[in-house]
C-alpha cells in the first residue's frame, strides 16, 4: 500500500488555516394566531356527535351482548 493514500495531513493543515464559520442565523418564526371558535360551539357540536352517534352505539353494545353478529361498516365478527 501507499503511505501517501492514507496521509490527510494536508487537509488537516487546510482546516487550521480557513476561517471560521459564522454560526447560522436563527430562522424566523412566523406564525398565524389560529382562530378560536367560541367554545359553546365547540360544545355544541360535541354534544350533537355524541347525541348522533348513542344510539347505533347501545344497539351494537346490545347485540354484542346477546351474543349475535354485529356488523360494522366493512366487517363481520361472530
């Protein structure tokens, strides 16, 4: 093997001559202040969910207590 392959001294002496870097800027945070919706509606839309979604609920609770096949949307368990 060559000795000289595997001599990085010169790079070494390069890296001691070359100026330091400036240490990069800080990036600027921009940010858009996020609309709040007033919470009563958040509240009430909430509310609407639960309401839509108790019975289909209680009848697959239901028929999974009976022990039958309760069917959902894409599949079928027994």
């Amino acid at each position: 093997m060559n000795e000289h392959a595997y001599d990085i001294s010169h790079l070494l002496d390069l890296e001691a001559v070359a100026p330091a870097r400036p240490a990069p800027a800080p990036a600027a945070m921009r940010s858009v202040p996020a609309a709040t919706p007033p919470v009563d509606t958040l509240e009430a839309a909430l509310q609407r969910e639960l309401q839509q979604t108790a019975a289909a609920h209680d009848a697959l609770v239901a028929e999974y207590l009976r022990g039958g096949d309760v069917v959902s949307a894409a599949t079928a368990w027994r």
